[in-house]
C-alpha cells in the first residue's frame, strides 16, 4: 500500500469506529422511556386512631405501565391518610416501590377492600393498578 492508501485506510476505520461507538452509547442512554401515568393526589392525613391490618395472601399488583412492588403475605399495615381514590396504608415490614425507568417510593390505596393503586410519596401522586386487586386481610 502506497501512503495516500494506507491513510485513506485508517481513516475509514476511525469512521467506522465513531459510528460503532456513537450506536452503542446512543442503546445505552435509553433512560427515562418508561413513565408511570400519575395524576396529582390531594393527600390527607388521618387523625391518630388508624385503620391496621395483616395482609393474608401474597398479592401482585399490576400497573399500566412499569411495575410495582410484590405485597408479601404477613406484612402489617396501618392507615396513614387518604385521597380522592381511596384509604392510604403504610407497612414498615417491607419496602413499597413502583417501577419504570425510574423509582418511586409508594403507600398502597385502597378502597372496599381492593388496591386501586399506589400514592407515591414524594411526588405526592397516584397511579392506578390495572385492574384493582382484591385483597384478603386480618385485622389487626
């Protein structure tokens, strides 16, 4: 190969080798292409005297988009507050998440004994369970 060819040559392969990396690094930034459909929830508080219970059954809950936390059988939950959708629990025996291209910390809502979705705390939303689950509890 005389100069001009061989110069030609590796500049091809850098091309080749910006193009590659530009793909692979283009797949890896595929953050934040799932959102979880949240509408602002209107939180309040409930007084003192709460609501608890023992959940039966392990219970999976689904969602539209993402996916939430398994409910683990045995875990207690007390009623924290409530929004338009339905009574709020917490339970400290497990940790609550709703999932997508990120993660959110979430309380379970509940109403006539089916969970009807998740409030996300920080973000102090909801999102709905695709279809309502019922559950089976023991109160507390």
């Amino acid at each position: 190969m005389d100069g001009g060819k061989m110069l030609s040559f590796f500049a091809k392969g850098r091309l080749r080798l910006c193009a590659m990396s530009c793909a692979v690094m283009l797949s890896g930034c595929a953050f934040d292409v799932i959102h979880i459909r949240q509408i602002p929830a209107d939180f309040h508080a409930t007084p003192e005297v709460q609501q608890a219970w023992t959940l039966s059954e392990a219970t999976k809950v689904r969602l539209r988009e993402g996916h939430a936390s398994d409910l683990r059988k045995g875990t207690t939950w007390r009623q924290v507050g409530r929004v338009e959708q339905g009574d709020v629990f917490h339970t400290s025996d497990q940790v609550v998440a709703v999932e997508a291209s990120n993660q959110y910390e979430a309380d379970l809502v509940v109403n006539r004994n089916a969970v009807v979705g998740f409030y996300l705390i920080v973000e102090h939303t909801f999102t709905a369970a695709d279809p309502p689950v019922e559950i089976k509890t023991t109160p507390r």
